[in-house]
C-alpha cells in the first residue's frame, strides 16, 4: 500500500513537471523579444523583464519537486554512503522527519496564507506596469504543497524500503 501511494504522488509530480517544463518557451519568447527591442529599435519593453522574472520564478518553483522525484537535488552523502544501506535508508527517514517536513510544512502554509491575503487583496505589483501578482502566489502555493507531496512520496518509498530490508533473510 505504502509503495502504490508513493508511485501514485511521484505520477502526480512527475506529470506536473512535464506540463510545467513548457513555461521556458513563452520566457524564451519575452526574452528574445525584450532583447531584439532593446538593441535593435532602442525600445525597451516595460514588462519584458518582471514578465521574464515571473515566468523563471514559477519555473524554478515547480521544478523544485520534479527534481526531489528524480533525485537530482545536490546532496552531501560523504559519510552516508559508506554506511549499509538499511543505515542509510534510517537516515534518510529520519532527515525527512526532523529536517524537511518540519520546514516544508510551515512554508506550505505560510505560502497558502501569503496566497490567501494577496487574493482577497486582488495585490498587483508596485512596479509601473503593475501586474496583478495573487496569481502567481497561488502558483507558488500550489509548488509547495506539490513538494510537500513529494516529501511524504519520499518518506513512504523510504519506510517501505526499511521493511522490504527486514524481510530479507540472510544466508
């Protein structure tokens, strides 16, 4: 049970970062053209830049898990990685409890209450082109409940990793 939960989140953020990774042709797009008005007509945009800004936070934001599901994030397993697996696979539940979730937590729901203000507040920018912001903050919400998600994916594979680990019989 614990496996197919865990395989189902990691569907869910592996989708959501496949949808997600097209947002680099439209910030391509604004960026070329902020460029080409720029330097070949002298007519530099007003939104060209806070556009392009937006477009790489929301992307950086929603590749945070899909780079948690594949395991690319940067990790400093010098000692860990001497240690047996059934010891690394204890560490990294117990990192996932102490450190990640704690914190992943809180900024999961800072960031839904930070979404909720700006929404009731129709907030824009204070910047001369003045987009409204509330919703990228709920986008940016919406990114840290799916790390969230894939925190509890991880810490599930992991558990269910310990017990396959104490099934096996040794010779």
């Amino acid at each position: 049970m614990l496996e197919s939960l865990s395989k189902n989140l990691e569907k869910i953020i592996r989708k959501q970062g496949d949808v997600t990774s097209f947002l680099i042709y439209p910030l391509l797009v604004i960026v070329v053209y902020e460029v080409f008005m720029r330097y070949a007509f002298n007519a530099p945009t007003t939104w060209g830049f806070e556009a392009s800004t937006f477009l790489y936070g929301l992307h950086y934001m929603f590749g945070l898990s899909y780079s948690d599901v594949h395991g690319a994030h940067v990790k400093v397993d010098i000692f860990s990685s001497l240690a047996p697996e059934k010891v690394q696979t204890v560490l990294s539940i117990i990192t996932n409890l102490v450190l990640f979730m704690p914190v992943t937590i809180c900024l999961t729901l800072y960031g839904i209450k930070y979404a909720y203000n700006s929404t009731l507040g129709l907030e824009v920018n204070s910047t001369s082109w003045a987009p409204p912001i509330w919703p990228l903050k709920i986008l940016m919400a919406l990114c840290l409940v799916f790390l969230l998600l894939q925190g509890i994916a991880n810490l599930l594979k992991d558990i269910n990793s310990l017990k396959q680990q104490g099934r096996k019989v040794l010779p």
